[in-house]
C-alpha cells in the first residue's frame, strides 16, 4: 500500500472546485503509481483536496478490465444511486464515463430505459461487445451529438478524474436540458483524515489518477454555478452523491432508497448463466449473487447459485472449491490469486456454518478465504472488499472453531486486530464486538476454561458497547450475559451477580429493543440465582467510565481560512496515542508539542511532557470545535466551548485625543509661531482643523508639492534653507517621517528651525499597509522616536507612546511558519513629544545630494492613499475625514494611524498640560523629572539596608513624587535613619506597631498620593532605570494594574548568585490565564513591581493575615477582577535571600496552608470543562514544596521541623483528596527517625532491588 505522509509545505493552488487562487496548506502526501510524489494541498475556501502533479491520462488494458468486471465494478454502488429517481420519470438514460457500462445493463435490465453511454476508455469499447449495450467511444463535449437531452444522466466516480470540474457539470447540464436529472458520485474530501481508516484513504486518493476531490458544500456549490437550479449534495461514507437538475418541480431524490436485493440478484444471474464460464462476467456476476443471497440468509437460493459460482472459478481460475484443502495448499504454494476466491470461499464457508451445520467443513472454507484475501491483498492493497472478507473469514473461522477446537478459537479471536485497522474507533469497536460473539459462542457451549483469555478485553469494552446504539450492542449485551454464566459456572456467584446486574441495566437502554428486554428478564433471573449460591450483597452495575481528559489551551485565533489551536491534553492515567482538531467535518491530526512544565502536577506520569499539541484547521471556521484525544482505549470527545477573541486575548490600545495633545503643546511651548510639515490639503475647513488647537499663534504650512494653502514648498531634508533658523517654537507632523529617506537629517533639519525650548510632536505609522509608493520607507516605534529626537540631534525625549490596536494575518503561504502571529497584539502607530535642548551631540549627516533628495521627495504620488475607512485608533470627526485631500509626503493621510492618549485616564486638559510643563526640566535643576509614582518601603529591624534602599530609590532615571517608609514597629533605628536621608523628593516615615509586611504596605497605599505604587522590600534595591521601564506600560493601556520585570537574585551579604532569575530558569511569563497563574509559583516579586493604585485598593491590597504568598494571592485577585499585567523581561531589581527573610519557618508554612484555603473557597473548579484548579494544580505544587521542606529538615537532623512540616504536608494533601493509601505513607512522615532509618537501609541495597521512593527523597 501507497505510505501516507500527513502535513506538508504549502504550495501554489488555483482549486479547481471553487476558483480560489494562492497557496494552500499541505494536507497529505503519498506515492503514485511510478513512486513519484502526489501532494494533496486543501483549499481553505471549499475545503477540496488537489492533488499536484496532475493526474495524467490514465489507460486500460485487458488485465486491468477483467479485475474490474470480477470484482463487480461497484454494481451496488450504482444501483442504489439510480435507485434515487422515480424509474417512472426516466425513458432516457446516459451514463458518462460508463467505463464496461455495467449501470446502462443494469438499468435496461430493470428499468427498460433508453440507455447510452460515452467514455474513451477501452474498457467501454469490451462492455459494449461484451454486454451488448450502446456506448460511444469519445469524451463528452458541449458539441457531442448525443441524439437530444436526457431524462437522467449518471457521472459517476467521474468529476475527480477531470482537470475543470466546472466545466464538466456545464456540459452535463446541456444534455439533461431543462427537466433532466444529474446524479454524480464521487469521493469525499472530508474523509481524506488522519483519523480515517488508511486504506480507505488511499482508495480516496488514488495517487495519479484522481485529480481534485471535493467536500459537499463545495460540490454544491459548484453545480449551482454551473447553474443548476437545484443541487442537493449528500455524503454517504466514502462518498459523496449529487442531485442536480433545472427542473424546480422535480421530486426530491429518495436517498434511502434502494434497488430491492431480489432485482440484483435477478440480474446477477442472469449475466452469470449467459456469460461464458471461463470469462470474468461469468466469475464476478456469479460470486455476487452468492455473496447476495447468503448475506441476506436466502441459503435455499444460495445453494442453487453455488454450483455455477464453482464452474466458474474453476474455468476462470483453475481452483476446485470443492476441494478447499487443496486450494489452500495451491495458495501456500504460490498460486495467483483471485477477487473472486477470497468472497466465494467466504460465501461457502458461511453456508456450512449457518446451513449444512457443517463446521468442520466451515472452518477449512474460512481459512481458504482469509488466506486467499491476504494473498489478494499483498498486491491489490486499497480493495476495501478483500479487506473486509479477511477480517470477517477470520472472526467466523474462530466461531467455527468454538465448536471443534476451543482453545484455538479464542487464540484467533486475540488475533484479530492483525486482520483490520484498527487506527479508528470504528474498527476497534468491531474488533471488540467480534470477540464478544465469539465469547458468547464459547460459553454457550461451555467451553469456560477456553474463554479465560476473552475475558479481560471482553470486560473492558462490552459494557460500553452495549449501552451504545451502534451495530455491537446486540452482542455486547449477549457478552455480559455470559460473562455471568461463565463466573456462575466456574464457582464465583459474587462476580457472576456483577456482571447479570450489568447486563440487565444495559439492556434497559434500549426499550424497544425486544431481544434486549427478553435478555434483561434472563440477567435478572439469574440475579436471584446467583445470590441463592452465596452472592447475598447488591452490586452496582458497571458503566463504563471514561478517562477524565485534562486541557488547556494557550492560543487560539480563526480568521477566514481557519482555525489554529495550541495546548495541551492529557488522559491519566492512560497515555495518548495523538490528539486530533475537528472544526465541522474537518478534522485535522494535531502537532506534538513538549510540555515538561506539566511533569509538575502530574509527578507519577511519565507520559504527560509529551501532550502538548498544535493544530491549523483549514477551511471556513463555521461549526462545533471539538478536541479529540486519541488513546489505546478508543477516542475521548471533548467540545470546545471557544471564547469570541483570540488567546492570548489582545490588551486595548489606548487612542490619543490629537487636538488634545496639540493644544497642550501650545500651553507649554514658548512664543512664537507653528511649523505644520506635510500639510497640503485643498479644503479650507481642514486647515481650520489643523490650526485650531493653535489658537493665537501664526501657523505655516510646508508641503514638497505646491497647493492651496501651502506657505512654503520645500524639501524637509533642507528644512534650514527654507525657512529661517530658531524661529518657530512648534514644529509638528503626521504621516510624514515614515515618507522621508533619512528621518534623522529632518530631525536635526527640524532643531535647526526650532527656537530655545521649542517643542516638536510626530506621528508616525508601525503596523500598517505599505502606501503612497514608491516613497513608503521606514516603520518607526515609540523606541526609534526617542533615538530619532534624543541627544544625537539636540532634543530630549518628553513623552512617546504608542497607538491603536492591529494584529497581523499572515497569508496561506508563510501561515505555517507565523502560526502565533494573530493572537499577538500590535500597535498601529507611535507618538513622541521632544524639546530642543541645544545643537545636535555631533554631525548628523548622510551621503545625500540636495537636489537628488528633493527629486526622491517629489516622486511621493500626489493622489497618495485613500483608503474606505478611517483606520482603527482615529479620533478626528468623520466629516473632517471625509473632506481631505490624497496626502503628500507631509499631509495628514487619512489612512495613517491616529494617535494615542498621552496619558491615560487623564483628567482635565489644564492638568495635563501642567504635567507636560512639569515634565521639562527648568534650568535650576539637575534631577531627573518626576512621575505619578509613589514609593513604598516597608521596614522592620531593616537598619543595616534601609539607606541603600533609598540610595537606589533616589538615583532613579524617573523619581517618584514621594517616598513613604513605614516603620513597623522596629527597635533598630531604622526609621530614624529614612527619615534623615537625604533625598531629591520627598520621604515621609509612617509609625505603627508590628503588624507585619502585608499591613505596612497596605497603610502607605492609604496615603499614597501618586496614581502609580512601587514597592521596595527594606533589603532589596532598584537598578536606576527600574521605575522608567516599569511605568511605561500604564501609558500604553489604562487597564495595566501591575507591571513587573525579571531580578536578580544576591544573597544576604549583596553577592550575585541569579542573574535574570526569571529568563535563567525559563520561567513561563507573562501569565494569562488562570491555569498559568495556578500552576507554579508565580515569581512576580513586590520589588520588582509598579501597581495602579486605584486597582490596588480596589481588590483590598495584600492579605495581612499571608506571611508569604501574599503576592501570588494579590495577583490572582488582581487578575479575577479583570485588570491586566504586564512583564519587562529586563532585569530591573536586585532580590535578597537569606536566612532571615520571610520566605523560610514555621510562620511561612502556615501561610501556605493559609493561601491554599484561601484558593480552596474562592476559585471553583470548572467541571463543565473538567479543570479541577486546586485539586490538579495548586495542591501538587504546594505539597511538592513542604517534601522538599521536609527532606531538608530530615538531611540536617532536625527531627521536630520534620515532624512539624509533616503536619502541614498532610494539611496541603487534605485538599486534594488523597486515598487511604496515601494518608498512610503521610502519617508514615511523622516519624521521621523511623524514615531516617528506612532510608539508609534502602540506600545500602543494590540498585536493582532499592523500593521506589518519591522522587523528593533521591535528590542530592
């Protein structure tokens, strides 16, 4: 069989189902008939299947019809596809690509119909001698003179093998005219899966012979652009089946209808008399009817019909079914096999069985049709029939065998599973019912000995299968039947009752089921006469319990091609074999994904680092989402109950007021006039509009194209020579930097023109389409303004930010390298405000001639870009938008990013600009500027670090507007100390009684005048940058609540022992979701963090009664009540540990317990999509923690710490249920001289026959 290989690189399509021109994602891949590769890539509109390189013309020749006239050509297939149109309705019949032209014989045989046929094939040219019917050997064209329309036309398996299915429903549409009728059928692209059955794959494929397959919605379609009026699609397993006609009155198709078997089996015999015996028409007809007739139990027809089935294999084959020993040694000998061996010794082997009560004879007819079907199969590997005979030949040759050698029955029924697929959960639930009806052979002959080893898998699927609706509940409800009888008989009435009551409360799912109440009546009978032999107690039925499947998802986005998923799934304790994606029929088998951050809660599983998973789906993202979790025991189900945004979920981007922003610039500016750069518009309101923020000044508009309104055309490269030096005190642009090619000569261009003090605002574009070409050049961030307009041009930086939320869709073509691209945020646009300080700090310069630069200038088009709408972010009214010209290099183009608020939440206008005024430095001072940033220092007995602490406080790039030191209590002389430090802003020391460090921070956030608190542990130091990164996430979005940044980590003696702590030890951060919060110790240290005070008080501060965690629990408050939080992965804090902190003792423990309490009551868990959070995250974290504490204890000799800490262990584990088991080994903990003892006699043994411990106990 042709390997499959699932996934693959995206490749060009041009889909011939749907039209839909680009790339498409690779699906499938495998071999063709000359080994070459055909790639299956899936169009992401229509969901089809193309497979590339396209098939080309494919031929026949004798060899190849006759194993297609033998093997029936699919004869049911067609006869139950005519079956959907009123026969009445029909006098005209053509069947294109008839191929022998079976369908046209069978409907003239039938029907009586007018029949036709049209193929190129040279099997058409055999049928048409061969079966006497009219078939003309050509393609069909729009200008094939077929003799007028049709009532009924059947394509069928034709439109996969065409290069333009399009075209070919247009020409079939021609010929049925107005009232006539097309059936088409064709393979579904949809079971083209990893969860498919593979040879049902590579039967769908048919590498180098089929060239598209299409879904149904996209078969629909497509026949309703070719104009069918009416298209009625329907998929029917492997297959897809149409209905199409331009007839609106037409009755609708009866799909489930069908030929009735004695009409085929009429048939069947009268080609098999009339066919010469040595032909395949002979052969294949004659085994049918067989096959026919004894799966329907005719056995009396059957054996009328067989005779003539043996004559023909015999003449066609030379093999004499009479003899199947010798048959089977011909076999084993080398002979060539057959289609029709394998299916007419499996027909005989079924009539001696169920007929002539034959068994011995059964079983020799059912070896010979496994072994011939295997023999078939070795060189025909995607023929589903022989394939199904092999498996089925092999179950009734072990029924057989109940009857005659026991033992090997149940040995064969072990053994099924080598004769199917059993990848699916189809075939391991038909592996599973086999064996029950093999079990229930077995004891029904009382063979219970023999039946032991059918037991256990017997037991494990039965009590599934029988309560299912499915095809095997029948004899799984006979299995549990039995199972009773088997333990009833061999002197074990106790399980025996078991499995009578499981059999009678199955059986009462299925109420109309007669067999299944009659069956309940005998369990209950021996429900009675099992507790009459000594099983006196009432047992529960057994239900099958499924695996409970533990996930999450960390990233989740659809757009219009899909849906792409990444997480996690893991089934305890069984592991999983794989985990697929399904979004509506499409199913898609998903990536592995390592996940050793889950070894942590589930510590006894080593299966668990591998269930990480990561999944695209293509295809429209309509429909139910469901994650399945593929495992040795059959599939887990989970629906996805997908939120409305992507994972992570996209933070808001706070948009700037612009003519707030630029009347602030006019408050705080020196006198003078405005310099608009890019201005040019031909609309006198929108000048009107720029000016009026404004007010009082003389504003001048400059413009590299001349136009209406434009004081001075220039290029802004030479901005000095247009213009005279130090005159202006603003100069201003929008959507112009991004248009100029060397941004920093117009910068120090701009600090030429600009007087003493004058200020300078941009905005420029970063996430955004490429426009106004060819002059689109640079995207510049909020970090490149500040070097742009910084001391290497003569400014300093005042204010930057960013603006308006974007996320950016990669295209098909690079989709699988960016998969995680649409649920990372992005900024639209950024921002700066600057002051002129002096002359650049050195030559700003660029090999740039004058007049080249002005030519480069004006190539910037003068119809710009324009697009529909006003981009996300904008803030300007929409008529003034409406009014504007196509912009020039230096115009406000309406398709640019608007600006961003410059603070947010500000208050009134007077105050913001008041800020701006206070954010420039005056000319008497040498500090840094200040924030709304309060500093909180709590201190306790903290003498010997109070003054370094506020030495780095007060050495910050960005000073707080005030420091508050809260005493707590201490004798040390530590507040004396703060309160005479010398500091640039102001310290305010706040007394209280020891209450402890949650209580000290909570009472200078009470005072606390600054919007913005920065905590700072008494032995811990900023770095001089720590407040400036740390608070420019609150200028980005109003809805940061805490922003924090890696440490490093020194000991008690301030020696570095962790740089980068967090990056060192690949702590997973940011967090965002609650699993991630839960999951592990969050590391988010109080030093190394800003808080909103307003969000603070809010969720009620830190917990006082919390000596360690405090932090974690206000982070999780912070984060249930919907504020965000940011992390600098720059390490900004240095974090002191040492023996004396809080984070060690008895006091830290009890907190613990305290937290995990706390959790307990106030985080439910989420049984609808089985997150258990205390139970599976929190409570194997914790008690993972206070082992290691109890280790350390044991290690020094500190009997009374381990006994204590045994204590809180068992306290931790209460929460999370433990067994009785486990409750022992934890009592087993508070003697810790006797686990002393047990471990050093453990480690005196040998390797091999050390007692496996918790791993807390082997590490050194």
């Amino acid at each position: 069989m042709a390997g499959l290989t699932w996934g693959g690189p995206a490749r060009d399509l041009d889909c011939r189902i749907c039209g839909t021109r680009g790339t498409a994602d690779g699906v499938v891949t495998t071999a063709g008939p000359d080994g070459a590769e055909i790639h299956g890539v899936r169009c992401a509109t229509c969901g089809a299947l193309d497979l590339l390189p396209v098939a080309g013309a494919s031929g026949s020749d004798d060899v190849q019809v006759d194993e297609y006239v033998e093997g029936g050509a699919g004869v049911g297939t067609i006869a139950t596809a005519l079956a959907a149109v009123e026969p009445a309705r029909v006098r005209r019949f053509l069947d294109v690509g008839c191929n022998y032209g079976f369908a046209l014989d069978l409907a003239r045989f039938a029907h009586g119909w007018e029949v036709l046929g049209i193929d190129p094939s040279y099997a058409a040219v055999r049928g048409a001698a061969e079966l006497g019917v009219p078939i003309v050997h050509d393609f069909l064209t729009t200008e094939s003179d077929l003799g007028g329309t049709f009532d009924l036309i059947l394509a069928s398996e034709v439109i996969e093998h065409v290069p333009a299915p399009l075209d070919l429903a247009r020409v079939l549409r021609r010929h049925a005219g107005p009232t006539g009728i097309v059936l088409l059928t064709t393979p579904a692209a949809e079971h083209v899966t990893p969860e498919s059955p593979e040879p049902e794959v590579v039967a769908a494929l048919s590498a180098g012979l089929h060239t598209v397959l299409a879904t149904r919605d996209g078969l629909r379609d497509l026949l309703r652009e070719a104009g069918f009026a009416v298209a009625e699609v329907r998929r029917e397993g492997l297959t897809l089946v149409a209905f199409a006609t331009d007839d609106t009155s037409a009755p609708a198709p009866h799909w489930d209808r069908h030929l009735p078997p004695a009409v085929l089996e009429d048939y069947y015999a009268h080609r098999a008399a009339e066919a010469d015996p040595s032909g395949t028409l002979a052969v294949g007809t004659a085994t049918r009817l067989v096959r026919s007739l004894v799966a329907r139990g005719a056995f009396a027809e059957a054996e009328k019909a067989i005779p003539r089935m043996v004559e023909t294999v015999r003449a066609r084959h030379g093999v004499d079914l009479d003899d199947p020993d010798a048959a089977l040694a011909a076999l084993h000998a080398g002979a060539d096999a057959s289609w029709a061996l394998p299916g007419a010794a499996h027909a005989i082997g079924m009539t001696c069985l169920l007929s002539r009560d034959d068994v011995t004879a059964a079983e020799r007819y059912l070896a010979l049709a496994q072994q011939a079907a295997i023999a078939w199969i070795g060189t025909h590997p995607t023929d589903l029939d022989a394939l199904d005979v092999r498996f089925e030949a092999a179950v009734h040759r072990a029924v057989a065998l109940a009857r005659t050698r026991p033992a090997d029955a149940a040995a064969l029924a072990l053994e099924l599973p080598e004769h199917l697929d059993t990848s699916t959960p189809d075939g391991r639930d038909r592996v599973a019912g086999r064996r029950c009806h093999v079990l229930v052979e077995l004891v029904a002959r009382g063979r219970y000995d023999d039946a032991g080893p059918l037991v256990g898998p017997v037991a494990d699927a039965a009590p599934r299968l029988a309560r299912g609706d499915g095809r095997w509940s029948t004899s799984a409800l006979d299995a549990l039947l039995s199972l009773g009888m088997r333990a009833l008989n061999t002197g074990d009435p106790r399980t025996a009752r078991l499995w009578f009551t499981t059999a009678a409360d199955a059986a009462g799912e299925h109420p109309d089921d007669a067999h299944a109440q009659a069956l309940a009546v005998v369990a209950r009978e021996h429900v009675t006469l099992a507790a009459a032999q000594g099983a006196v107690e009432e047992v529960a039925p057994l239900r099958p319990v499924e695996a409970p499947v533990h996930h999450g998802l960390d990233v989740y986005w659809c757009d219009a091609s899909g849906v792409y998923l990444e997480g996690w799934a893991h089934t305890a304790p069984e592991p999983a074999s794989g985990v697929s994606v399904e979004v509506g029929g499409t199913s898609v088998r998903a990536a592995r994904r390592p996940r050793p951050d889950l070894a942590a809660f589930w510590p006894g599983d080593p299966h668990v680092v591998d269930t990480g998973f990561a999944a695209y789906v293509p295809g429209t993202p309509h429909g139910e989402v469901t994650l399945v979790v593929h495992t040795a025991r059959g599939d887990h189900r989970v629906p996805l109950d997908l939120p409305d945004h992507p994972l992570p979920r996209h933070e808001d981007v706070p948009e700037l007021e612009e003519e707030e922003l630029l009347a602030e610039l006019a408050a705080a500016a020196p006198p003078g006039p405005v310099l608009w750069l890019g201005s040019r518009t031909d609309r006198p309101d929108e000048y009107a509009r720029l000016e009026a923020p404004f007010a009082g000044r003389v504003v001048r508009h400059l413009d590299i194209h001349a136009g209406p309104g434009v004081d001075v055309v220039a290029d802004v490269h030479a901005l000095s020579t247009a213009v005279p030096a130090g005159e202006y005190a603003l100069v201003v642009s929008r959507s112009l930097l991004e248009h100029v090619a060397a941004p920093w000569l117009v910068a120090a261009e701009i600090g030429k023109v600009l007087a003493p003090g004058g200020l300078t605002c941009h905005v420029v574009p970063w996430t955004w389409p490429t426009h106004a070409q060819p002059n689109d050049f640079w995207r510049l961030s909020d970090a490149g303004l500040r070097q742009l307009f910084g001391p290497a041009t003569g400014f300093r930086t005042l204010r930057t930010g960013m603006a308006g939320g974007v996320t950016v869709t990669p295209s098909a073509q690079w989709r699988e390298h960016a998969y995680l691209m649409p649920a990372v945020a992005s900024e639209s646009g950024a921002w700066v405000v600057a002051e002129k300080v002096g002359p650049p700090a050195g030559p700003v310069s660029w090999p740039v001639d004058a007049a080249d630069s002005a030519e480069v200038a004006r190539r910037y088009p003068v119809d710009g870009l324009a697009p529909a709408a006003p981009p996300v972010g904008t803030t300007a009214r929409a008529d003034a938008d409406a009014s504007r010209t196509p912009p020039s290099p230096d115009v406000v183009a309406p398709g640019t990013p608007a600006p961003v608020a410059v603070v947010p939440g500000t208050a009134a206008p007077v105050a913001a600009r008041a800020a701006l005024a206070d954010a420039r430095p005056g000319a008497a001072t040498a500090h840094p500027r200040s924030a709304a940033v309060t500093a909180i220092l709590p201190l306790y007995q903290g003498a010997g670090y109070v003054q370094d602490a506020l030495r780095s406080i007060a050495a910050q790039t960005l000073l707080p507007v005030e420091v508050l030191v809260v005493d707590d209590g201490s004798t040390d002389g530590g507040g004396a100390l703060a309160a005479a430090f010398d500091s640039p802003v102001p310290i305010r020391v706040l007394r209280q009684d020891n209450a402890g460090q949650s209580a000290a921070r909570n009472t200078a956030a009470a005072a606390a005048r600054g919007d913005l608190l920065a905590f700072l542990d008494q032995d811990d130091t900023w770095y001089p940058q720590h407040l400036a990164r740390l608070v420019r996430p609150f200028e980005r979005s109003q809805h940061v609540a805490w922003s924090y940044s890696d440490f490093d980590e020194i000991d008690g003696e301030g020696g570095t022992v962790t740089r980068s702590y967090i990056r060192t030890y690949q702590l997973p951060h940011p967090h965002r979701t609650l699993l991630e919060l839960l999951a592990s110790d969050l590391m988010v240290v109080p030093s190394a963090s800003v808080l909103r005070a307003d969000a603070y008080r809010e969720v009620g501060g830190f917990d006082p009664q919390l000596v360690g965690y405090e932090d974690d629990d206000l982070f999780i408050r912070m984060f249930r009540a919907g504020w965000h939080a940011e992390f600098v992965r720059e390490s900004l804090t240095r974090f002191r540990v040492h023996a004396t902190s809080t984070s060690a003792g008895e006091r830290f423990r009890a907190s613990r317990v305290a937290f995990l309490d706390k959790l307990a009551r106030t985080t439910p868990d989420d049984v609808r999509m089985q997150r258990y959070y205390v139970r599976d995250l929190v409570v194997p974290r914790l008690f993972q923690i206070t082992l290691d504490d109890y280790v350390t204890a044991l290690r020094s000799g500190d009997l009374d710490a381990a006994r204590a800490i045994a204590g809180t262990a068992a306290q931790v584990a209460a929460y999370g249920r433990p067994s009785a088991r486990r409750r022992r080994r934890l009592r087993a903990l508070e003697r810790p001289e006797l686990v002393q003892a047990a471990l050093r006699a453990r480690a005196v043994l040998p390797s091999w026959l050390r007692p496996s411990v918790h791993t807390a106990f082997d590490r050194p």
